[in-house]
C-alpha cells in the first residue's frame, strides 16, 4: 500500500510539474521601452528591446477604440540577443482623433506578448516648446516628472528627437533634455508623446 501510494504521489507531482512547464509562456523579449509619438500627420514608433529568445517578428497594432486592434506594421525581430536593441516605424495614414497603439512579439511557434497600449491624439496642431539641456537650475524647476518623448526641427529642416521632463520658465513650459541629444538653438516640436503641451517658442540653452 504505501509503495503504491508513493508511485501515486511521484505520478501526480510528474503530472502537476508537465502543467505548470506548459502553462508558463516564455519570454520572447523584454521591452524597455515602446514610445507612439505623433510627427506631422504620422505616427512615429520606437521601441527597446534589453533581450530577445527566439521573437520572430513585431507587429504594432492600432486602435480607436481602445478594445479592438488592428495590425498595421510588421517588422522582423532580431530573434535572439542579449544586448540592447532598438526599433523604429512609421504609421504614414493614422486615424484622425485618438488613437490607441500596441506592440505584439510572435514567434515561429505562435507565441505572443502584448506591451500595454499607449494612446496617441492627432489633431493637427502644432506643437511649440522652449527645451534647455539637464542642469541644475533645469531640473530644480521640473513641474511634471515623467518623461516625455519629443521630435524637434531646426530651421535647416533636420529632425532630431529626445525624452524630456516639463517646467516653467517665464510664463513659457520649457524642458530639460534628459538625453543631451539636441544642440542649442531654436526649434519646433513636431511630435510628442504626451499632447497636452503648448507654448508659443522653442529654445534650447
């Protein structure tokens, strides 16, 4: 009795071990970062990947809704690395209003993982900002803390982009370059991944 029991036992714990093995999805790629920003009529996607096992591709899906999504960019993944990688595309016809835009990570065996989804609003206005590199007296004046991703053109045309945090400066918001990217000069905000900022000039010290 007590062998058959132990044989039982050993058997149940093969069964439950098989269970939890099947039932633990892998993991395809640790996403650092994935940022939907919205630069004259198109939406501009980055994306971070800090490792990747065995991912296939990335699809970025988009939503009006926030509920149902559609695909509406492929890319091939790198497939398996551990260094940091990073991604970029463009949605050349995105919908008017909001707009909501997740990253999906397939591979060969069907495997997916989801990011969450970050909204994007296309209105068609212009955004303007003055911006200043990180210092001292830039970030003791810092009134909004999260990082906020931004496409700036000088006056030559050249596009460059950088994360930002927001704080006033003589009745202007002006920002702090947290990613020393963009030199001095005079500059318009194109895109942001955050919409709710507005100023009349844009300025970096």
């Amino acid at each position: 009795m007590k062998k058959q029991f132990f044989l039982s036992a050993v058997f149940y714990l093969l069964l439950l071990g098989k269970f939890f093995a099947l039932d633990k999805a892998p993991v395809l790629a640790e996403i650092v970062s994935f940022e939907a920003v919205l630069n004259n009529q198109e939406v501009y996607f980055y994306w971070t990947t800090q490792t990747e096992n065995n991912a296939e591709q990335f699809i970025v899906e988009c939503s009006v809704d926030g509920k149902f999504f559609e695909e509406v960019i492929i890319l091939p993944a790198v497939g398996n690395s551990d260094i940091p990688i990073e991604y970029f595309d463009v949605d050349q016809t995105p919908e008017s209003g909001q707009s909501f835009y997740r990253l999906k990570i397939t591979d060969s065996k069907g495997n997916t993982h989801y990011t969450s989804s970050v909204p994007v609003m296309n209105t068609g206005e212009q955004i303007k900002i003055n911006i200043e590199q990180t210092g001292n007296n830039c970030l003791q004046n810092v009134i909004d803390k999260e990082n906020i991703l931004m496409i700036l053109r000088d006056q030559s045309g050249t596009e460059y982009f950088s994360k930002f945090n927001l704080y006033k400066k003589d009745n202007l918001l002006a920002g702090c370059d947290l990613e020393q990217r963009v030199p001095a000069g005079i500059y318009v905000v194109t895109g942001a991944s955050k919409h709710i900022y507005y100023s009349s000039k844009l300025v970096v010290e």
